[in-house]
C-alpha cells in the first residue's frame, strides 16, 4: 500500500511538471506507478521503523515551466493532492460498500475492511505530511511561492538544513502527531462519519 501511493504521489508530480511545460522527469521514466522508479533506500527504511517514509523526489527544472514562480508550487501540490484523492477512494469506497462487505465471510470482511480503512489513513498521513513547510517537503514549495524575495532568500538557506531537521522530527519529534494527526483525524470523520468511524476503528483496533 505504502509502496503504490508513494508511486503514484510521484507520478502525479511527474505528469504534473511535463504539464506546466517541464519534460525532465518524464524524460528519466517517472511518469510511471513502477514503484522501482521511485523508491528511496532511507524513506523506506523509515517506513519500516517509524511507519511513515517517503520516495525519491521527482527532478523538475522551473526555468522549463511556463511560470517560473507558481508553477513549482502547483507540481509540488499535486503530490499531496493526489494522495487526498486516493483517501477519498479508499475512504468512500468503504463507506458505500460497508453493508455489502458485512455480509461477506468474517475473515474476508475484517481484510477489506483493513486494507481500505488503512489505505485512507496512509494517503491522509502522507497528503499532510508532505504539506509541511520545510525543504523538501512539498509545502516548502507553495510557501516559497508567497514569500517576499527577502524572506525567501534567508528561507533558502534554511533549505539545506531540512532533511536533518525532517528525519528529526520523524524519529524524535513526538508533536509530529499533532500536526497532522488532527487534519487526518478530520477528514477521516468527514468520509466516515462519527458512527462508522469508531466500528471501523473497533473492527481493526488500528488505535
């Protein structure tokens, strides 16, 4: 699950930057769901230790795009945005189908109840997580876009500090969860509701 939205997370970056005018990602074989294509040796060891990791970020030239300033900004949302719509899928599809999925034998039940319940949370874990305002992240990319020039020159020298500072606060930084637990935990209830929400959490005991 993590593997297919991290590649499509990418992709849609990819797609999105040859779009605005930008073939360079295109161009090394990143418009793809190939998970091979984008995998990133220490996003996925965090993954496995902490949960929550990251692929390799998607090469894109601005000076080829057709606005220098925004069109960065809007490849770097499709990324986020894309994993919002995976967690509407995941979430709506078991919101719909829930009786139907009820009525299946037990074991298969709690499986798909499971797999879409935890796909909704991932894709809402990764859309917020990648919405943070340090580099690389993806939000350093829209929040770069609205700064004055003097502000965003003293931030671009924050830049090279923001992967330390990332794998910081994913290994020790315990307020991460508040972060984006609170936006998750909205559209989550927002899909799902209060009711079906606490039996989806009941059934998989994912809390």
């Amino acid at each position: 699950m993590m593997l297919f939205s991290l590649s499509f997370h990418e992709c849609m970056h990819a797609l999105a930057a040859f779009y605005r005018g930008d073939d360079t990602a295109s161009l090394q074989g990143r418009i793809t769901l190939n998970p091979f294509r984008h995998i990133d040796p220490l996003g996925l060891v965090a993954f496995f230790l902490i949960g929550l990791g990251w692929a390799k970020p998607v090469p894109i030239n601005p000076n080829r795009m057709k606005d220098i300033r925004w069109d960065p900004a809007l490849v770097a949302m499709a990324g986020p945005a894309s994993n919002l719509f995976l967690c509407a899928v995941f979430g709506l599809g078991l919101r719909v189908f829930w009786n139907p999925i009820m009525n299946l034998d037990p074991t298969l039940s709690e499986g798909l109840v499971k797999f879409l319940a935890i796909g909704a949370q991932l894709n809402a874990a990764l859309a917020f997580f990648n919405l943070i305002p340090i580099p690389p992240l993806d939000g350093s990319h829209l929040l770069a876009a609205v700064l004055p020039t003097p502000v965003l020159e003293r931030y671009e020298r924050f830049s090279k500090y923001g992967l330390l500072f990332i794998l910081f606060i994913l290994f020790f930084g315990g307020g991460l969860r508040y972060v984006i637990g609170y936006p998750i935990q909205a559209v989550l209830h927002l899909l799902w509701g209060s009711e079906l929400m606490s039996r989806i959490y009941e059934m998989i005991r994912m809390f």
